[in-house]
C-alpha cells in the first residue's frame, strides 16, 4: 500500500514494541495533531499484526535500514535564528538513539533554513512544501516551523500510494514546533521528542491508545497493552484498562509524554 521502505521499517518497529521511551500534554500544548489512521491502513495493519512472524521482524529489526532525512527549519521574522545546527544534529541524535534498536538509521542528506511569516505557522503548506521538499517518497521531510498554531507540537500524515508530483506526495512529511528540538524553549518537550513521534506516523504507527478503548485491535501491535486514554506526564505507572492485563505501556514514544530521558 505504501511504500517498501516504511512496510520493511514497520515490521521493524513491531519486533522491537513499537519504539519504548519515555512517558498527555502540558497546559498549551497538544502533543499530536495527527488524525486517525484512514480505516485502508487500520484493515492493513491489523491483517499484518494476524499474520506476524516474530523471526521475520527480529531479522528485519536486526538489519540496518537507512533513511534519508531532510530538515527545513521555517521562522517567521521575528524568531529567525531560534534553532541553530547544533540542535538539529543533536535532534538527529535523538532519532537514531530512538530508532537504532529498530534496526534504523538516519542520515541527514540536508539542512535548508527559511524566513517566512506566513510559513511558518504551518497554514500554508500547499505553498511551502513543494518548494522545501527533497527526495522521493522514501526519504523523509522534517519542518521545524517556528510558529506552528494552536499550541500543536507536531503533526505527520500517514503512508499511503501517492504518485509523484501528486498532492499527496508534496504534502507528504512531518512537521515539528521549532522551540520542541532538543534545548529548545517548549519545556517539557524540548529534548527532541516530538520528532521521534511524528516520524512513527510517517512509518505507519498508530497512538498506543489507538481507538481509545479496552478492546479490539488497539495499535496492531500484538505486545501493547489495552490502553484507553493518553498518558499525561511522566507517572510511575498507570492503568486505563484494569479488568485487562498489563499496564499502560506509558514508556512508548507513541503515548503522549513529556521528554524525559
């Protein structure tokens, strides 16, 4: 359905829980704004979770898959020069250290810095990301956007077919609050978690709450405990289904969580 690199990564990730880490929002922000899964992808998801072979994905998660990385930080005027090099090659630290037990890798093809009012809050894509955009469907476009609104730390669609040059292929990629990279301003998600989030969308990953209830398929992942409702800060544990076992898996990049590691 989508493309190889991201179904080969996928299996990945489910061979190693879907990315553990650290523990849903501070007041003005919102961890995600990423909407449900289209319902193709659910049915996809769930017909590979029937089917999992746990040596199939521990081979691919021991396997090195590497993924090109674009990062375009966009600031308005007034905040221009907020985000230097070296937060974004420490946030490229934070991904591989994330994602390397998985079995991937990025490398970081470039770096493009833009000044933008409008851009920059995330509002006109339709404009901003034709232009900034590198690579092919497989490689991966991060927007660090100075101003993205509404207090959102990041937003990412998911995969799906999209034939070059298409709407969807241009608005394919991720993007990030600019001050949410590591030492940014936006404690307490200013260690660079926010990126590793929204790249598990752009691989496929669903919210660990996943149709927020105790039953059915919940993320598709066959080792994510039952949990109903987003984590909210870094609790010691926490348990959304009782009646069901396990704990909410609150050290999963895909919870809502502060960046505390």
């Amino acid at each position: 359905m989508y493309s190889s690199i991201r179904s080969f990564a996928l299996c990945a990730l489910w061979a190693t829980s879907a990315l553990a880490a650290p523990p849903a929002t501070k007041p003005g922000y919102v961890r995600c704004g990423t909407n449900d899964p289209p319902a193709a992808l659910v049915e996809e998801a769930e017909a590979l979770s029937a089917k999992f072979d746990p040596q199939a994905a521990q081979a691919a998660a021991a396997a090195t898959l590497n993924v090109n990385i674009y990062f375009h930080v966009v600031e308005s005027a007034a905040k221009r020069g907020t985000v230097t090099q070296t937060q974004l090659n420490n946030q490229l630290t934070v991904l591989n250290r994330s994602y390397g037990p998985s079995g991937i890798a990025f490398t970081l093809a470039g770096t493009d810095f833009t000044v933008n009012d409008q851009w920059a809050t995330g509002n006109y894509d339709s404009a901003m990301k034709p232009r900034l955009r590198k690579g092919t469907y497989k490689d991966l476009n991060v927007y660090f956007l100075s101003d993205l609104g509404g207090g959102l730390l990041g937003v990412c669609p998911f995969p799906t077919n999209a034939s070059p040059n298409s709407s969807t292929y241009l608005q394919d990629g991720c993007e990030v609050l600019a001050s949410a990279v590591p030492g940014g301003s936006a404690a307490p998600f200013n260690q660079g978690g926010t990126a590793t989030h929204e790249i598990g969308h752009w691989f496929g990953l669903f919210h660990v709450f996943q149709g927020s209830s105790c039953t059915g398929a919940g993320d598709s992942v066959s080792d994510t405990p039952a949990q109903r409702t987003p984590t909210s800060g870094c609790p010691a544990s926490k348990d959304s289904c009782p009646d069901v076992s396990g704990l909410d898996d609150i050290n999963n990049y895909m919870d809502y969580s502060d960046d505390s590691w």
